[in-house]
C-alpha cells in the first residue's frame, strides 16, 4: 500500500498529542488574576476570561481530535 506507515503516523500523532497535553496542564497553572487587567477598564478581565475559555475549548478540541484519530488508527 501506498502512503504513511502505521507506526510513523502513530509515533506523530502521540507525540502531538503528548505535547498538547502538557500544554493543557501548563495553560492552567498560568496565574490569571484581575489585578493584572485593571487599567484596561473594569470589564477587561471578563473578557479576557471569555478568550481564555474560548482558547481552552479549542485547544480540548483538538485534543478531541488527535485521540480520535490515535484510536482509529489502533483499530487498523
């Protein structure tokens, strides 16, 4: 068959999704606090959380999305 071999596309795909993890774990210890969003006016740090959160659920997607393909390619 043509194409990338099975163990190359999993060793890529683990070592992605290892990495996503670990900056998932790193993401949430970030100190985020609204002292630091003060002078940006009294509804900066409510946004700020907004595109944090949306930045989160992107990043979880992905995630999503890299375990799906790992284990439809641990089916083959």
């Amino acid at each position: 068959m043509n194409g990338t071999g099975k163990q190359t596309l999993l060793s890529d795909y683990e070592k992605v999704a290892d990495n996503l993890d670990d900056l998932l774990k790193n993401f949430e210890k970030i100190n985020f606090h609204p002292r630091d969003y003060y002078v940006d006016g009294e509804d900066a740090f409510n946004e700020a959380m907004k595109e944090r959160g949306s930045h989160a659920i992107a990043l979880n997607k992905f995630s999503l999305y890299l375990k799906t393909h790992l284990s439809h390619l641990n089916k083959q």
